[in-house]
C-alpha cells in the first residue's frame, strides 16, 4: 500500500518539473534555452532527478522486502503448525554438498552429514534411503515413496517411531540435473498402530465369530440376518449360506422370535422347543434349513446400541440342547443305577480296604541252609523264628503235604516265583481260621545263585470270610428269585380274578336274563374293574419300585396344609359314623420333601381305616423333630391279630376275615417307598383296639411357627 503511495507523489513531482522547464522555455527565446548556462542548469536537474530515483528506488525494495518477509513468516508459521499438527517433518539433500538440512517445527535449519543423519533412524531401513537418493541422483525418478522405521528405543517402554517419508526433486540445474532433493516424513506410528489394532480385532472377531463353540447370528438394525457361522450351520443343516444371507431374512420370521421387539430389545434368554417339519408345511420362510424334526433350543439375544442409545445390530448366542433334554431322562435313571452299583462296589471295596488295614502285613525271608523261616515287622529285628517243621505244624493238617512241597522247591534253590495261601490253625479275636498269604521270591548273587528267598506274609482271613459271604449273598439273591417268581404267580392269579368275574358278568348279558339283573350286572362289572385296575396300577408302580425307576423330587413345601389335604383324601370314602381329626401343632412348617410320594403314603395309610374302621374314631398328627418329620395314623377299628401284622407288609396278603378286600399291595408299597425314602414305618395294633401306623421320614426343616398354647 505504501509503494502506492510513493509512486503518485514521484509521479506528481515529475510533472510538475516537467511543466517548470517547460514554462522556464516558453518565457525565454528557443536559442536562449541551450547555452552554456541553461545546459548546466538541465544537467543539475537531471542529477537532481536520477537522485531522487535512486532514493526512490532504494526505500522502494526496502519496503517490499519487509512486507516478503512478513508475508514468509506468517506462511512459514502456518506451515510450522500444519507440520506439527500432522506429525510430518521436512528436510533437504544438497547433492553437491552431501548435507542433510532438517527443519525443525520452529523453523530452525540443522544440518547432517549422512552418517550423523541416519542415527535418527533403524540400521536396517537406512539402505532405502541411500537407493532412493542413489535412483533419484541419477534422474531414474523424480518422486518415490517408502516406508521407514525411527532408531531402535533404548528402553521397552519406548515405542519405535515408523515413518511415511515421501522424496522428490526440489532444484535442477540449468542441465536438469536433480542438485537437491526434498524428503516429507510423516509420523504415521499411530496409525500404524490403530491399523495394526483394527486388523487384529477383526481377525479376532472372524476367529471368534467362526470358530465359537456356539451358534453365532447377527442381525443388522432393521433385524435382517447378515452373517452367521459354521456351527450355526451346522446346526441347522444349513449347505447354502450364501443363498441364505442374500434371502434377508428377518428376525421375526424365527418362530421363536416372532414376537421379539427389537426397538426395546435389551438382553434376552429363552428356550424354544420347534417342531421343524410342522413350521415348513404351515409357512415355509427359509428353505435353506434342512433340518428335520423337534429341535429344543436355548439362546441368548442381545441388543447391539451406539453411544446415543441407537439400534446397532443384535446378536444371537445358542445351542442345540435336543440330544440333552432328549436323554436327560435316561441320564437320571444310568445315574441313579450307577450310584447304587457304586455304592455296592464301594462296600466291597470298604471291606476289602478294611481287611487290608486290619492285616498284619509281614515280610519273610527263608534260608535255605539253616531251613529257618523268619518274619518281620520291621527291618529291624525278626519277630518269629520258625523252623520248617514248626511251620508246616501251624498249618491245617490237610496243607501240611502242599506246605512241605514249597519248603522243598526252596531247598533245592529253584529260580521262580511262589504265591500261595494256607490254612492255620490259629484264631483271631473273632474265633475265625486265620489264613496266610505267601509271596516269595528268590534273591540271587552276583554270579546268579540263590542265596536265600524274600517275600511277604500277609492275612487274608477277612478277605477268605468276604468271599464267603458274597457266596451266602448269591444264595439269598437266588431266594429273592425265588420270591420273585412267587410274586408272578401270585399277580396271574389275582389279575384273573376281578377278569374272570368281568367275563362272567358281561357273558350273562349274552344269555337270557331279567332286564331287573343288568343293574346287577353292570355294578359287578364296574366294581371288578376298578379292582381290576387299581391292581395293574398298583403292579406296576410297585414294579418301578422294585426297579428303583421312582424319581424323588424334593422340593420346599409347608407341610401343614398338604397334611391336612392328604388325610381327608385319604378319609373321603369312610362311613359318615366314623370321626376324623388332624393334630397339628404348627401354623406353619416348611420343610424339603418329596410332596407326590409322601402324599402317596399317607393318603394310602388314611385309606387302610377303610377296611377297618366301620365307627369310632381316626385321628392323625404330625410333628418335627431333630431331622425327621413324624407322622402318626390311628384308628379305633377292629385291629389285627400278631399272625395277621406279620403278613400285613407282604405282598398279596389281605386279612379278609375282618373285611379287607383292596389289592393287597397298599401296605407293601408303603414300606417299599419309605424305605427308598429313607424312612421307616411300625405298626401297633391289637384285635379290638385298633391300629396305628408310626412314620418317620428325614426331611430338612426350614422354618417353623407353633400354634400359641391356650392356658385355661
């Protein structure tokens, strides 16, 4: 602006000398104006002028060399802060000086020799830099990028620097020759990190996603399937992925998520059971599943969010539970046998376990020239010293000639193993034979002779007399076969019963009858067949008794009103003479039992007052006490004999002389169950007093409250 201004008034200046001279001219005569005088006055004039040029021009550069240089400092200062805002770094190579000049981000030009300037970087990398100034020197290429490691950090917390530096020509000579060269490093160590973390996230979540032990599905924001993973597929037969995903199927045409709300959907567990084939015929939406059958299914949904709350995507985690649920069952009964075949063996193995620990294990030598047998308890010392004859005398008498035949194989240094047991005619504290165990091998020389024999003497008399109970025991399962069949004959012959009168009755209506007798007839019929039918049931559940198939199921309960509810079942067909009562001394008690099956019991011990009971009174309480929950029945009826109580608990056994029909296997199913319980029942009865059935049955107790006593 102020060159501007300079220029004007020079050039007014200029005019107004002009117009002097001019004017000096007009006034004075042509011929006049170029003497001596006038040229001298023109020639000082014109001094004057180029002076004042001069000055001119001098201020002139002056002033726009200020204003370059404050033009260059503010675009240097803003480059400055572009550098160091993007991490990039300048420098220059002057070819014909080997100087590096780096500029720093305060504008400051340092200078390097081309050793000192490749410290600043890795030893490896230094050689990219010397081809690309050797190819760029040359003229091969005016620009080439590449990528360079900083020097190796001397410490591990400090990270190596990786730069992008770019190289291009900056000068030519007047041959076009490169005479320095421009270098742009940028500091992409960050990025390279960001990138690095990125790939290794991805590869992490494709692993992750593809390799999962689980069903993985992900759906976008609108609820379309995008991906899915190998077990997925697998899972559900899926052959054709691809054609899968180009479907865009929805999540909502998932039967099991039909009804999910996914604007609101936060985290959701469920389990589905679908029948596959039935949702193909009715509405096929994704052929690509050739899955066939039911399919019980637990999944986890998630909804994916943003950080403003926005639908990201949703995500599926599940399994196929089918083959778990489908043999969970069967997993319950091979455990509930196998614990009980455990738990045989491990009796077996306590025996055997215990019969080892009580033994008095000792160790043995025999020497065949001194014929002296010795036994240890320790090292130490020898606790017996036996001849063979006073050996052999210990033995049963039918051993002696088998012991001698062993003493004889020592004697003559024979080169094998021996183990054998013997009967002696020793006692232990039981009164029982005890028996020796003998293993005894040769130790030989070093030129391989026999010296003498080593070996251990050990007590299996527990094991001998184990033996021999597990042989009582295979007789009294032989006797329980034996039972068995008893029980077969005894359930053909009271099935045919109750049929036989059935057939018999229903055969009448086939003859000639009075119409006044079908009443009769279908009365019989129907009585028969609800025996008839309590009988199968009760066979069969007294069966799966036997079989140990029953499942116990303890749950928590308050046992005071289901006690209550129980005996009134129980009592529903007594004659409307007899009074019934319930004791109950709780307001509330809650324990863990197995309600279906202790329900069985008392309703069928309420039940038994039936046939006994025609008057009177029955009455039944409950109380807890230290672990088990005692449950006492009682009846004024006519009672049993002492003959009578000893076959009540049998099966097919009815006191019929007091009017006890029933099946005969209500009382047997009682005790069967309870014992599979854990329980136990007694009976004290007499003829014309009565009965009454004590139960007691382990339970858990977790509160109780007792009713307020009322004093009087």
């Amino acid at each position: 602006m102020r060159i501007h201004i300079y220029l004007a008034r020079i050039s007014m200046c200029s005019v107004f000398l002009l117009e002097g001279i001019t004017a000096r001219a007009q006034s004075e005569k042509i011929l006049d104006a170029f003497d001596i005088h006038h040229t001298l006055a023109y020639l000082i004039a014109i001094f004057l002028i180029m002076l004042f040029v001069m000055i001119f021009a001098n201020r002139l550069y002056y002033y726009r060399e200020q204003e370059a240089g404050a033009e260059a400092r503010r675009i240097n200062a803003q480059l400055s802060m572009i550098l160091a805002s993007n991490k990039t770094q300048t420098w220059v190579y002057d070819i014909s000086q080997h100087v590096f000049k780096v500029y720093t981000d305060d504008n400051k030009e340092i200078s390097y020799f081309p050793f000192d300037f490749t410290q600043n970087y890795d030893p490896s990398d230094v050689g990219a830099i010397r081809n690309t100034i050797k190819s760029m020197t040359a003229g091969e290429t005016l620009s080439e990028s590449f990528l360079i490691k900083g020097p190796i950090p001397k410490d591990a917390e400090t990270e190596q620097r990786i730069y992008d530096v770019n190289v291009s020509v900056l000068r030519h000579d007047k041959h076009h020759r490169p005479t320095a060269l421009l270098g742009i490093q940028h500091d992409i160590t960050e990025e390279k990190k960001n990138g690095e973390k990125v790939r290794k996230l991805m590869l992490r979540y494709h692993n992750v996603f593809n390799s999962s032990l689980v069903d993985m599905i992900f759906y976008d924001a609108d609820g379309y399937l995008t991906e899915i993973n190998d077990k997925a597929c697998e899972t559900f037969c899926i052959s054709d992925r691809d054609s899968l995903l180009r479907r865009r199927i929805k999540i909502t045409d998932i039967p099991a998520y039909k009804d999910l709300d996914i604007e609101h959907l936060d985290h959701l567990l469920c389990s589905s059971i679908t029948n596959i084939d039935k949702v193909k015929r009715e509405d096929e939406k994704v052929p690509e599943v050739l899955l066939r059958g039911t399919i019980y299914y637990e999944v986890s949904v998630r909804a994916l969010r943003n950080e403003d709350g926005s639908l990201r995507g949703i995500v599926t985690a599940g399994r196929n539970i089918t083959e778990m649920v489908e043999s969970h069952h069967h997993e319950r009964q091979v455990s509930r046998q196998l614990k009980t075949t455990t738990k045989d063996i491990q009796t077996y193995i306590d025996n055997i376990n215990y019969s080892l620990k009580v033994s008095n294990v000792q160790l043995m030598s025999y020497d065949p020239d001194t014929h002296i047998l010795e036994l240890f308890s320790d090292l130490s010392k020898a606790q017996y010293r036996l001849t063979e004859l006073r050996a052999i005398a210990l033995l049963k008498e039918d051993s002696h000639r088998r012991a001698r035949g062993y003493f004889r194989r020592m004697d003559q240094r024979q080169k094998q193993t021996f183990t054998c047991t013997f009967p002696t005619i020793m006692r232990d504290s039981r009164g029982r034979d005890i028996y020796l165990s003998f293993h005894i091998m040769p130790i030989f020389d070093a030129d391989g002779h026999v010296t003498h024999y080593f070996g251990m003497c050990r007590n299996e008399t527990e094991i001998t007399y184990t033996e021999l109970q597990l042989q009582e025991e295979t007789a009294k399962a032989q006797d329980a076969e034996q039972l068995k069949n008893t029980f077969l004959l005894n359930m053909s012959y009271e099935l045919r019963t109750p049929l036989n009168a059935v057939l018999g009755f229903a055969e009448l209506y086939n003859n000639e009858h009075s119409i006044e007798d079908e009443p009769i007839f279908a009365e019989e019929i129907r009585k028969n067949t609800n025996v008839l039918l309590r009988l199968i049931d009760d066979i069969l559940f007294i069966s799966r008794l036997d079989a140990h198939m029953i499942e116990l199921n303890y749950q928590e309960c308050d046992f005071v009103p289901l006690f209550e509810g129980w005996c009134y079942m129980g009592w529903s067909a007594l004659s409307p003479e007899v009074k019934v009562s319930v004791d109950n001394p709780y307001n509330h008690l809650n324990v863990i039992i197995d309600q279906q099956n202790l329900g069985m019991v008392v309703q069928k011990l309420c039940a038994n007052a039936l046939y006994t009971t025609h008057e009177g009174r029955v009455r039944a309480k409950c109380e807890y006490r230290h672990g088990e929950l005692m449950i006492t029945i009682e009846d004024t009826g006519t009672g049993f004999t002492a003959e009578a109580k000893e076959r009540l608990f049998n099966r097919f056994e009815r006191e019929t002389e007091h009017g006890h029909p029933g099946t005969g296997l209500d009382l047997p199913i009682v005790k069967e169950l309870l014992q599979q319980m854990g329980g136990t029942i007694e009976l004290q009865t007499a003829p014309g007093k009565g009965s009454t059935f004590y139960v007691s049955v382990p339970c858990e107790m977790t509160s109780l409250e007792k009713k307020a006593e009322i004093i009087i």
